[in-house]
C-alpha cells in the first residue's frame, strides 16, 4: 500500500508539473523574444530621431553608441547603406521600413527590427537595429533551467509529502489487517486503536466490538455444551447402573438386552465426549488411539446386523499393511459412525468399508451403490433445523476431521457415493 500511495502522489505531481511548467516554458520563450523585439526598436526609433536631421548629406552622420552586442545601421531612401553595421543593400525589412512601417524579423540566427526616418512627413531613411538570436536563447534556456529546478523541488516536495502520507494511511491498515487476521485465528483480546483518521479508527473500533461479541458467544456457547454434556452424564450413568444391575439378575433374555443397551449407552457417552471436545476447539482423540483394523472390526461389528435386516451387506476392504497403524480414535469412530449411518439410511445396495494408505496418512473410503440427489456442493452445509431430517450429520463429520488435522471428502466422479476420510497416521507397533 505505501508504494502505491507513493507512486500515486509522485505520478499526479509529475504530470501537474509537465501540464504547468511546458506552456509556461514556451510562454517565457516568446516573451523573452517579444522584449527584445520591443527593445530593438526603441534603439532604432532613439537613432533615428538623433540622426534624422543630417540625413540630407551635407554633414556626416553618426550614429550614437548601443548596447555591447547591438548592431544599428542607416539606410538612404534608395536603399543604400549610409553608416553603421548591417548588410550593403536594404534587407526585407530595410525595405518595409522605408514604406512607411516599423518591421521585425527573426532570420539568419538573429533578431531584426527597422524604423523609418521620415521629415516633413516623408520617409527618408532607415534604422536597422539587430542583434543575435543566441542572446535570447541563452535568457531563456536559463529561465527554462529555473523553472525545471523549480518543477524538480515541487516534485520532491510532493514525494516527501506522499512518504509521509503513505506511513500515515499505510500503519493503520496493516494494524487493521492484523487485528482482522488474529481474530480470524481465534485471538479475540482485541483493542480499538487510534490513528487519527475517522474511517479507519470507525473499522478499527467496529473489529474490537465484534472480538468481544464473538468471545461473548463462544463462551456461551462452550458454557451451556459444558452445562448440557454434565446434565446428560448424570441421566446416562443412572441409566448404565440400572442396565449393568439387569445384567446381573441371571434372566438370559433381560441379560442380553441389558448388554445391548449397555453398549449404546457407551457409544453415545462416547459421543457427547467427542462432541464436547469439538466445542471446546481441542484436538478430540490425540489422547486415545486405535488401530485402521480395530476401527474397521468395531465399524463391521456395528452395523452388519442392521444392514443386514435390511437386506444389504457390509463388506471391508483392508490393507494388512495399514492395519496396525494409528489413527485418533474419537473423532475416527464418530465420522465412520456418521458416514455407514448416511449410507445406511440413505444409500442403497453394498456398503464397502474400505482403507487404504496415501503417503503418510490413511484414507477411509466408505462407499454404496445409490447416488446423491441434489446439488452435491452442499452436502457438508449444514441445514436449516426446521428442515426435514438433522441436516448436521456430514457438517459435524467434517467439522471433527478439521479439528485433527484431516480431511473429508465427497468424490462426484465416483459411479458410486464415495466419501473419503483422510487422517495422518499416529504410527505403527514397531514404531512404540
């Protein structure tokens, strides 16, 4: 930004400079010519008059003294030169002169004026006066010179100016553009700066407001998921006493339905942990690991029953490879959760579980025969609530694989609907 204020400053003096200083450059040119013009003729006119009444021959003509550098000569009515300097024969002007008119020419590399010498109202000589063009030339080239030193300050007047303008507008912003990246960042210990300048110290106030409103919201909003996860831990850990107690009383029946429920209880503990986690904007399963062939086993163990009442199998691919290397487990576990959950609901025919290696990372695809209706690019926004369904299912999915570093996917190229999970891996057992 300062170069740009700068160079903009600079080119506008430049050219302010350019369109003042080369008229006024050519205007002193032909005022310098038209004094000198108007110079010349004084001296022939002043000549003239002391030479007029001797003109008719009986007593020598002198001409007086001039200017070094002025060549002044006297001309007869026939056109010859009488005295002085200038050429033999009456020149152009010579000639217009003894018509009757004062005349001026610039020709030869010098300025030229003549003045008739009349008596008794007629015409009987002439005064050239002339003098070298190169006299004027120089008086100009040196007011040109002034006025160009005079354009060379204003312009490094204008630059000064521009450097100092450009620090001035420039700081603010780049604090500005700071404060707006750090908020981005999650930094929401935002201040009001001053600057000086109404617009920018307005925005600089309206971003530190906004910090203060985020960082109002997301406490809230952390304070009522804290509130909510220990307000649902209390009802759930009733809940696995009384079903870990029914599985105790030795009715077979009763027993299995208690180890069912049991395990659901702890997959939505598990759940809400994860999902705390997230709200809190922490890492959500660097602390537990599991294995690719442990999520997949637990993935199959969990849903084949209730695809298969529906008809359709669950088939896994692995490669034994990848299968003792680590991946953060919540967050792991809830994605394919969510994902085998949208294609059990959603989907049609096969479901595949499939895990492969991608460099260092480790890419889950889970795929099924059905295709996606509407538009695919906003399969991961997350819907109005008043809409039919969740609409939260894909953007949570996401939104837990942002917060480890990793990346979900939708592949609309696929014959298939293929979603791809890619988490880096933790390691493997030879590494621990």
């Amino acid at each position: 930004m300062r170069r740009r204020v700068l160079a903009a400053i600079a080119a506008v003096s430049v050219v302010a400079v350019l369109v003042l200083g080369l008229p006024l450059g050519i205007l002193v040119g032909s005022l310098y010519r038209d004094e000198e013009v108007i110079r010349l003729e004084r001296i022939a006119a002043e000549a003239g008059l002391q030479v007029g009444l001797t003109l008719d021959g009986a007593d020598p003509v002198e001409l007086p003294s001039q200017p070094r550098g002025t060549r002044v000569g006297l001309y007869s009515a026939a056109g010859a030169r009488v005295t002085g300097e200038g050429p033999s024969r009456a020149d152009a002007t010579v000639l217009a002169a003894l018509g009757g008119s004062v005349a001026d020419t610039a020709a030869n590399e010098e300025f030229v004026v003549a003045v008739p010498v009349s008596r008794d109202e007629q015409v009987i000589g002439a005064v050239r006066a002339a003098r070298d063009e190169s006299v004027v030339s120089s008086r100009s080239l040196r007011a040109r010179l002034g006025l160009f030193a005079l354009g060379v300050l204003a312009v490094a007047l204008a630059v000064a100016i521009g450097l100092w303008l450009a620090r001035r507008l420039a700081g603010p912003v780049e604090r500005l553009a700071a404060d707006a990246e750090r908020l981005g960042s999650g930094d929401f210990t935002l201040s009001a700066s001053t600057s000086g300048i109404a617009e920018l110290d307005a925005a600089s106030g309206a971003l530190a407001r906004t910090a203060g409103r985020l960082a109002w919201v997301l406490e809230r909003e952390r304070a009522f998921t804290a509130d909510a996860s220990h307000q649902l831990r209390t009802p759930l850990a009733a809940l696995r006493l009384e079903l870990e107690a029914a599985s105790l009383r030795g009715e077979t029946r009763e027993a299995a339905l208690a180890e069912k429920a049991l395990a659901q209880v702890e997959r939505f503990e598990e759940t809400i942990e994860t999902l705390l986690g997230l709200a809190r904007d922490t890492p959500t399963g660097r602390a537990e690991e599991v294995t690719v062939g442990e999520l997949l086993a637990e993935a199959e163990a969990e849903w084949r029953g209730a695809l298969a009442r529906s008809g359709r199998p669950l088939r896994l691919e692995l490669d034994r490879r990848i299968a003792a290397r680590h991946v953060p487990a919540r967050a792991a576990r809830e994605i394919v959760r969510v994902l085998v959950g949208n294609a059990s609901e959603h989907g049609s025919g096969v479901v595949t579980l499939a895990a492969r290696a991608v460099g260092p990372a480790i890419a889950l695809d889970v795929r099924d025969e059905g295709r996606v209706g509407g538009d695919p690019a906003r399969l991961f926004a997350r819907r109005d609530p008043g809409a039919a369904g969740t609409g939260i299912g894909l953007a949570l999915a996401r939104s837990l694989a942002e917060a480890e570093g990793g990346r979900l996917s939708y592949d609309g190229s696929a014959p298939s609907t293929t979603f791809t999970l890619l988490l880096m891996a933790a390691g493997d057992d030879s590494s621990r």
